[in-house]
C-alpha cells in the first residue's frame, strides 16, 4: 500500500478497525446521495424511484466487486441529457431499462478485455481541472438553495437551469430567500468549518457532516414550534415518491421490456451508454484517487467490471444507470472514509430509508445539505490549487482553466472533451519546439535534429530552407533523432533535390 498523504493518519487495514470512521461517513454520504438521486431522476424525466433505484444497486452492488477504496456510485447527473433523448426515442421507459441492461453487459465485456486503460490518456491537468470544475459547479449551483431558492434541480450540474442559467439564478436568488433556509445554513457552515477546532472532533464516529444535519433538521422542527414564519415548508425539504413499506416500493417499479431486445435503437443506446458511462466512471475514478489521503490506486479494468454488473442489475430493477460519481466521492472523503464500507453503507441506508423510512427523511432541510455541499466544493476548488497549477507553466495551467470554464459553461463529458483537446494543442506546441537546431558556421549552415520530428513539423521545416542563403553547405544531421516521420525525411530528400539549383549542397546524416 503506498504511503499516506503528509497529514493522514495511519491506515489500518483491519475492517474493524476502519468502521468508526466508515459507517459515520456513509450515513453522510448517504444524505447527500438521496436528494441527488432523486434529483437526477427528475432531470432526466425518469421515474423518481427509478433514481433511488441506481443508488442502492450502485451502493450494495459495486463496492463487494471494486478494489476502490473511496469511490461512491450511483446515477449521474452528466448522463441526463442522454437519459431523457434515450427515452423519448424509445418512447417507453421499460424500454430505456433494457438499454440499461445491455449497456451493462457491454461494460462487463469492456473490462474484461482490459479497456480501462484509457483513462491514462488524459493528462493531469485536465483531470485537476475536472475536480476544480465540480468544486466551482457545487458552489454556484448549490448557493441558491443554501438561502431556500429552490428553483433549479437540486442534483443539476448543467449551465442551463429552469428559466435561465446558472449565473441568472445565482442573481434571483437573494431576491427570493428563505430566511429560515438562510439561518440554517448559517449554523451548519459554521459547524462544518469550526467542528475540527472543537474537542468533539476527536470523536471518529461523529463527523461534522452528520452533527450539521441533525441541527439543521431540529432546527427547523423548533421554527415550526416557537418561529412559524421561519419554519420550512415541504418544497424546501427532502422528499421521497413514496410511502414507508417494502410494497409501496415494489408497486411503484417499472421493470424491463423485454420484448425491446431486439430492437436496433435499444442496442444504439445500450452502446451510447456504455461508452459514455465507462469514460466518466474512469475518470471520476482518476480523480477519487487524488484526493485519496493515502494515494490507494484503483484498477480501472475491475472497476469497469463492477460497473457494467451494477448496470445489468439496475436496468433489471428499473433503474438508471449508474457511474462512479464525484461529488459523493468527494463528500465521502471529506467525511473521514478509508474503505469500500462506507459506500456500501450508504446504499444499504438508502434501501432501508426508501422502505422504512420515508417520512423521517421528509424533515431533512434542503438547504443543509447544500451547505455540505458547498464546503465539499471548496476542499475541490481552493485558491491554493489554482496557484500549484500555475506554478507548472502555461502547458498546465492552460488546460486546467479551460477545463474548468468548458465543463461550468456546458456539461462534464463536453468540458473535458475541450479541455482535452486544448491539452493536445499544448502537447504539440511543446513537441514543435526545439525539434531541431541552426548552427551558422561561415557558407556551413547545420541543422541538427534533437528529438523525434512528426509531420506537423514541416511548416517550420519549409520556412527554414526557403530562408537558406545561395552558395551555402547545409548538414541535415539526424543522428540524435529518436524518431523522423516519413513525410519529414521526403521533405528532406525533396529539398536535397532541388537545393543545386541555388548552388545549396545538402550533406544527410541519420536518416
């Protein structure tokens, strides 16, 4: 196991020994997760249960097969547009779970052959630029409904919101805020940030996400009793589709067709969703192992595994499909977890809640759970990580903000698409330069390759020949080269060519 981070605590690797820090950070995890999953399912136009459906399989399922320590699954918000297009083409939501069914099938073959190495094809910057992204999205997002302005979905990271954008939002929100919202995140914020300076932090089982929600919860329940006009309403509070009891829920499942098997539009999306559900699992799953306090590394193949299994399952159960998600992640982490027991936690209380305890839940605010939210967004996105990255250069630093800007202005797999893209660029700048050398010695001119030359290394190529002097003797000199494209070397050759013409004799070395 590698060592931990400067400020970790020794990890011991006895289960026993990690529950008093895993079950507490479940429970935390876990009322962050009910709100979001219901969320995701509104958003995506999918049955609510539907959403709760992904969280428990993604929390019962995935951690018994994952090697992951701090990963926490369930369904994603950056797969909701492809979740409502999917519907609506398939015009029937049993149908769309049978999509989910093939989609995991096909991420179950996707690690079995090994396909998870493709997350390290993204460079660091772009994956610290994601993690960034999500910090500086939780805040703006989450902001409004930290003073009641529930508005926009509680689970959207998109920049469109209901009647505008994200930023239109964060504008009318003080417009409309809800004192008694407002008030409430006041007491949880300076919970979350003083817990650690008290005595009570001490105690491992008792973290201050989880004292946050208990106030904030009786808080509210004393508006109601002695501060009326205070007092929360129901809109502005967790609330589950159904009633308490193990049958309320089965009556309210929509199973697979599956008749829509044969389809060709249900095999389309079954593939969309395996693609783009397995890109963003390994790199959410990249990022989780940087904010590991002890720098565990998770195999992305088994994690692809565990992944298209819980997909098969939730599809079998009616439910969404389901990634590795960031955000409860990082709020695991920032909940004290060591081990997979704390996401499993999580789903088991998520199936427990659904089934016995709907109406307990009802009384959870809203606006602490943003709270939580928004310091979970700052531990992402701290100045101090934007100063780290500037520090490497503007090959880093570059990508890292456009990252940041492409994913706020648009959706995750688009952001970091261009964040990508503009990381290329940067890759190829630095490859373009100091390709080679020109030494100038009298009517000798020597042009000495350093490194390898690739195709997009002729413009300067052209430039330099066309710039020669007549009368001159050129050394190509290619012996340090570890690698000359064929388009370079015919370039080369072409100007050996015709250089006699202006009385240039080109002397090749090395190639």
């Amino acid at each position: 196991m590698a060592p931990p981070a400067d400020n970790a605590p020794p990890l011991d690797p006895r289960l026993r020994a990690n529950l008093k820090y895993d079950v507490p950070a479940g429970l935390v995890v876990f009322l962050v997760a009910l709100p979001l999953c219901l969320g995701i399912a509104l958003a995506s136009g999918a049955p609510l249960l539907s959403g709760i459906v992904a969280g428990v399989v993604g929390g019962l399922v995935i951690p018994l097969v994952s090697r992951s320590a701090l990963s926490v699954s369930g369904p994603a918000a950056g797969l909701a547009a492809i979740v409502v297009a999917g519907i609506a083409t398939l015009q029937s939501f049993q149908a769309f779970a049978m999509a989910v069914v093939i989609g995991g099938v096909l991420q179950l073959a996707l690690g079995l052959l090994k396909a998870g190495a493709i997350s390290h094809f993204f460079p660091s910057s772009v994956i610290k630029g994601m993690l960034a992204a999500i910090g500086v999205l939780l805040i703006l997002k989450q902001l409004p409904h930290a003073i009641g302005y529930d508005q926009d979905n509680f689970a959207s990271e998109s920049f469109q919101a209901e009647g505008g954008n994200t930023f239109t939002m964060l504008a009318q929100a003080p417009q409309a805020i809800e004192w008694g919202a407002f008030l409430i995140s006041a007491v949880c914020l300076g919970i979350l940030i003083g817990w650690e300076k008290t005595r009570f932090a001490k105690i491992s089982w008792l973290p201050a996400p989880l004292i946050a929600v208990v106030a904030a919860t009786l808080g509210n329940e004393l508006f109601k009793a002695a501060v009326p006009s205070l007092a929360l309403e129901q809109k502005h509070l967790v609330s589950l589709p159904m009633g308490d009891g193990a049958q309320s829920l089965l009556s309210v499942l929509q199973l697979p067709d599956w008749s829509a098997i044969l389809r060709p539009d249900v095999w389309v999306l079954g593939v969309t969703l395996a693609i783009v559900a397995s890109l963003e699992t390994l790199l959410n799953l990249e990022a989780v192992d940087r904010i590991d306090p002890w720098h565990r590394k998770s195999p992305p193949n088994r994690e692809l595994v565990a992944q298209g299994l819980a997909n098969m399952l939730s599809g079998f159960a009616g439910g969404l499909p389901v990634t590795s998600v960031i955000v409860r992640s990082s709020a695991n982490t920032n909940a004290g977890a060591r081990t997979r027991v704390s996401a499993f936690t999580h789903g088991a209380l998520l199936l427990l809640a659904v089934v016995f305890a709907a109406g307990l839940l009802s009384h959870i605010p809203l606006a602490c759970l943003a709270t939580i939210l928004l310091v979970t967004g700052y531990k992402l996105a701290k100045p101090k990580i934007f100063a780290e990255m500037h520090k490497l250069g503007w090959n880093h630093f570059i990508p890292f903000v456009v990252t940041i800007v492409a994913i706020v202005l648009t959706d995750l797999l688009k952001g970091i698409a261009i964040g990508l893209a503009i990381g290329v660029l940067f890759v190829l700048r630095t490859q373009m330069s100091r390709v080679f050398d020109v030494i100038h010695e009298g009517a000798r001119v020597t042009i000495r390759f350093n490194k390898a030359a690739y195709f997009f290394t002729q413009g300067k190529l052209v430039a330099l020949f066309e710039r020669l002097p007549s009368d001159t003797h050129v050394v190509v000199d290619a012996q340090n080269a570890s690698y000359i494209d064929h388009d370079v070397a015919e370039l080369i050759r072409r100007f050996q060519q015709s250089a006699p013409r202006r009385n240039i004799h080109v002397e090749i070395r090395g190639l």
